[in-house]
C-alpha cells in the first residue's frame, strides 16, 4: 500500500539533495539569495553548523543593535512626554 504525496516531487531541494533544476540556495553552485552567503561559493563550503552558528551570532548582533537604538528612543519620547505644562484660567 503506497501513498504518494500530495506535494509534487522535486527531488527534496530543501534537505540538500540536487534537483533536476540544479543545486539548492545554500550549495556549492547555487544562486544564493539577495545577501547571503557574503563570501559566494567559498561560504559554502563551510561546514553547515559552523554557518549556522556564525548566522545566529550575526541575527542576535543585529537584534542587539535594535535594541539599543530603541532604548535611547523611549527615553527621548519619555523625556518628550514627560513635560508638564500649567495653564491658567483666566476670569
């Protein structure tokens, strides 16, 4: 009893195995994407858990960088809002 997926076959590009269309992003040979891998072919050829590593230190690097930007831009609104203004009635 055979199930076939309700997905076509395409050779499983995603797991790292070659397609009929040619290599996956992260292979050797393969396009790449709009940024990674920085160094082209060479980058490929690292060890995948050393890429993995080196791309979540770059993301919590970047998450850092947010973060303190946004701290230094929650104090200047706190500092904004934080001005009390007296008005008088006049009779």
């Amino acid at each position: 009893f055979h199930h076939s997926p309700p997905w076509p076959n395409t050779g499983a590009v995603g797991f790292g195995i070659m397609s009929e269309e040619g290599p996956s992003l992260c292979e050797v040979g393969g396009s790449g994407t709009l940024i990674l891998p920085l160094f082209g072919d060479a980058e490929q050829r690292w060890p995948a858990g050393l890429r993995v590593v080196l791309y979540l230190l770059g993301l919590g690097w970047c998450f850092l960088g947010v973060a303190i930007i946004s701290d230094i831009f929650m104090g200047a609104i706190e500092k904004i809002t934080s001005g009390k203004v007296r008005k008088y009635n006049s009779i």
